[in-house]
C-alpha cells in the first residue's frame, strides 16, 4: 500500500509541476470526446489561429478545469512573448550581419 501511495504521491506531484499547456494536452489525449476536451481544444484552435473564442464556453467547465483554462492563455501569453522576442532578436541579428 505505502508503494502505491508514493507512486500517487510521485505522479500528483508531476501533474501539478507541469505547464497548463502540457495538462490540457494530456487532458484531451485522455478524453478528447468529453465536454472539457472540446472545449480546451476549440481554446487551442483559437488560440493559435488568433481567433475569437467565445468565452461562455469556459462556463461549461468545472471550477478546477475552469482555472486550467486561464492558466493555459497566461502560459500562451507568456510564449507569445518569447516567440516574438525570439523573432526580434533573429531579425535583429540578420539585419546587423548585413551591414
């Protein structure tokens, strides 16, 4: 028993250390069908197309689910910045190698 507890304990502790972005993932591998699952990857899809989502849709997950979502766009909006720092910064770089 005290084995399967620390593997619990060893897994909880993985999931909760994880970006939101690979828990959605793992969430809509998991059960893509479920309301959640349709929901987080129409968020996805939005997201990435840089579409319009419509936010009642967040309003059919649960509180728990619910948080994840908003922790997803804060991580998304974090690697947007990156990504286009990243962009600036190559731009910056070719540019400066021309001259």
């Amino acid at each position: 028993m005290l084995g399967i507890r620390l593997k619990f304990t060893h897994f909880h502790k993985l999931i909760n250390n994880m970006r939101a972005i690979k828990k959605v993932k793992k969430f809509i591998e998991h059960s893509p069908e479920s309301t959640t699952g349709l929901v987080y990857s129409r968020l996805i899809l939005s997201l990435e197309a840089e579409e319009i989502f419509p936010i009642n849709e967040l309003y059919k997950l649960n509180a728990h689910d619910f948080e994840l979502a908003l922790e997803l766009m804060k991580d998304w909006r974090i690697d947007r910045f990156y990504i286009g720092k990243a962009k600036a910064f190559d731009t910056a770089t070719h540019a400066k190698n021309l001259s």
